[in-house]
C-alpha cells in the first residue's frame, strides 16, 4: 500500500514538473524585416513580455508568414497588418485557405501606404498620382518588400484590385518590379537605381526620413478608386500622410490605411494573453520611446471591428476601456 502511495504521489510530483516547465518555455514572436518598425518593435516586445514573466523570444517574419505560422503554431505571436488576418480567417487571397486558429491580441498603431518617387522622375513624366505610373504605362523601375510582406500585398492588391494591373504588366511595357529590404530600397532610389520604392509602415516612418535625407521624392497620394476598391475588398481605410511630419510633404496625403497589428494563435491560453496585452498596454510609454508609432496604442482602437481577437486580449482591453 504504502509502495503505491509512494508511486501515486511521484507521479504526481512529476505532472506538477512538467506542467511548471511547460509554464516556462519561451515563446516565439515573429516580428518583420531588419530596418523597419517591425523589427524593432518586436525586439523591445520580446523583452517587455520576458521581464513581465512570459520569456519570449522575436525573430524575423513577414506580413503573410507570421499569420500562416501563429495558425500551424510555428510561432505563438507576430505582426501582420489587420486586412491581412481578415483575408486570412476568410481563406481570401493571398491565402488559399482559411486559417481558423489565428485572432489578433492588439491593433498596435495605423498603418500608412507610401508611393516614395524620386522627385526628378516624377517631374520629368508628369506624375501626380499612383494611377499616373499605369495610365501612362512608364517603363518604370520600381520595388517593394519581398512576397510574404504585408507591403508586397498590400502594394500588388492596389495595383491588381485598384488599377486592374499586376507585376506581369508592368514588366510587358518595360517597367521592372523587384523586391528590396528597407535598407537597399532606400539606397537603390538614392542612387538612381530605382524610381519609385513603395511599401507599408507607420505614421512617423525613419525609413521616409531617412531617404528624404539622401535624395528629394515626392509622396505620391493614392487616388480615390484605388482607395475605394481597396475598401470593398479588403476592408481598409483611408489615411492622410500630414506635411508636419515629413518635408517632402506639404498639404495631406490621401493613402491606403490599415493597422499593424500582433497576431495571436488562438488556442494560446487566455490567461497568458491577457497578460502579455497588460502587459503591453503597461509599457506603452516605454515602447514608444523606440517606435513612436505606438503612441497611437488606445483601448478604443486595439479591437479590430470585424476580425477575431483573442478572448485574453478582449478581456483585458475592456477592463481598461
């Protein structure tokens, strides 16, 4: 009897072992491409969540990957953009199928759409606006972040959705399309090597002030049937690009808006969520002293209107509503 007692109660001790390691593994966040927000956000997430007890770890990641990862539980958490996650959980292009264990834990702070052109180009061809470079079928050299990015999605659906052209068609009447990190892209237009470089970020981006830096551009705004299309389809916004912010601007920019936001996998436990997004929320300040965007983080906003959100995440953000 007592042997069995004895047994019973290893046992025991081995499930509570267990259950304490399995508390402690590090999760694993997919942040974005070196250079941009993403990057660096996600490296000063990873250590706020560690000192709050959640040791988690941030790499690299894209847009479409982190949401296809969180799903097949690759990754416990990245960034992507909120049409992304939508598009996802619907089994909408870029996906081809619908994901059903993802959901987001916060909409962290808007996200804008810059068409960055060499000024010089832009004056030389007469460009005023986005549709401009497809009306006038310029054999431009243009470039964005690589397949998998939520820029490359979101820049290839304002051409296929809003214009009714992909990346085929540019090449066919002589343009050429690549895909560059922030670092290169920027470089490449400094140097003459591209025209325009295009791509998604936040409200007060380094990567724009860095080019403005190297080379006069203008910012291109995204016409009204770009916009409108996108809306319909992928159910973004509308955001202007104000002319405090960067001097290449002088009067609002109209652009496709939409949120980056972390997604979460959705079988992560509600406790663990609830308290990595108070812990987020917490930190704010902090955060923000190394990606300003995140000043934009407020309970009103962090829920997204027609995408799942984790129960841990809603919970807390109606706690502090």
């Amino acid at each position: 009897m007592f042997k069995r007692i004895a047994v019973a109660a290893a046992l025991v001790c081995a499930t509570i072992v267990s259950v304490s390691a399995s508390a402690q593994d590090q999760l694993r966040f997919s942040a974005g491409p070196p250079g941009g927000n993403w990057f660096a956000l996600g490296g000063a997430l990873a250590e706020t969540w560690s000192k709050a007890g959640i040791p988690t770890s941030s790499g690299t990641g894209g847009g479409v990957s982190n949401v296809v990862n969180a799903d097949r539980g690759k990754t416990d958490l990245g960034f992507s953009v909120t049409s992304l996650v939508g598009a996802a959980t619907k089994g909408e292009d870029p996906f081809k199928q619908a994901y059903e264990n993802v959901s987001v834990l916060a909409n962290v702070y808007r996200q804008y759409t810059y068409f960055v052109m060499r000024k010089d180009y832009a004056e030389a061809n007469g460009i005023k606006s986005v549709a401009d470079i497809v009306d006038k079928k310029l054999p431009i050299r243009m470039a964005t972040l690589k397949p998998g990015t939520s820029s490359e999605f979101v820049i290839r659906a304002a051409f296929e959705k809003g214009l009714g052209v992909g990346w085929k068609d540019i090449q066919g009447w002589g343009g050429s399309v690549s895909f560059a990190s922030y670092d290169d892209g920027s470089n490449q237009l400094a140097d003459n090597h591209l025209d325009c470089f295009a791509f998604s970020v936040g409200r007060a981006a380094a990567v724009v002030l860095k080019i403005e830096s190297q080379v006069d551009v203008v910012l291109l705004p995204v016409d009204k049937k770009i916009l409108d299309a996108m809306s319909n389809a992928l159910g973004t916004v509308t955001f202007e690009i104000d002319p405090e912010i960067y001097k290449s601007v002088t009067e609002p920019v109209p652009t496709i808006g939409d949120y980056t936001s972390i997604v979460v996998r959705k079988d992560l436990d509600e406790d663990t969520v609830y308290n990595m997004t108070k812990a987020l929320w917490e930190n704010k300040e902090t955060l923000q002293k190394g990606v300003k965007a995140v000043e934009e983080l407020n309970p009103q906003e962090a829920v997204p209107a027609s995408v799942p959100a984790h129960p841990g995440a809603v919970k807390f953000w109606k706690s502090v509503q």
